[in-house]
C-alpha cells in the first residue's frame, strides 16, 4: 500500500481518515510507519488543519501528540491550524 498516495483533492488516506473522523484508522495509519502526517491537500490543509477546522478534538489532540508533526504548516490561504480553528 503507497501511504504517499492521493486523490484527486491531494488527500492522502490519514487525511481523509481525518476528515472523516475516524481516529481508530488514523491512529493505525500513524502507527504504519510511512505515513507523512504533515502531508498537504490542493488547498495546503494537513490533516491536523482538517482536525481544527471539523471541531473535532480527539483527532486534533492525536495528531498533536505525534512525533515530527509540524504546527507551523500553511495552507494555500496562508493560515496555520491554529488559524483554521
């Protein structure tokens, strides 16, 4: 499985598992070892801008618990996470 791949709007799978709410999938996808948890869409957004912009907490503290994560990542808009939030 390529962890690096994306769809059409540049989502990877952590992405997507991150807009979907589903912690249990990103929390495995994290755990695989070749995810880039500070990967970007078309609109520049990680999956940690996803996490704060949906509202939803659990996720927004995993990936913020995630070694090598990068809370300095802007979008194409110029906004951070915390911005998005």
């Amino acid at each position: 499985v390529d962890m690096t791949a994306k769809d059409d709007d540049g989502r990877t799978a952590f992405i997507r598992a991150v807009i979907d709410g589903n912690l249990k999938l990103a929390e495995t996808l994290a755990e695989y070892g070749e995810t880039d948890i500070n990967a970007k869409d078309n609109q520049g957004m990680t999956a940690l801008h996803w996490a704060c912009k949906n509202g939803l907490a659990d996720l927004t503290a995993f990936c913020l618990s995630l070694p090598g994560l990068d809370v300095s990542v802007k979008s194409t808009a110029g906004l951070t996470a915390f911005d998005v939030a």
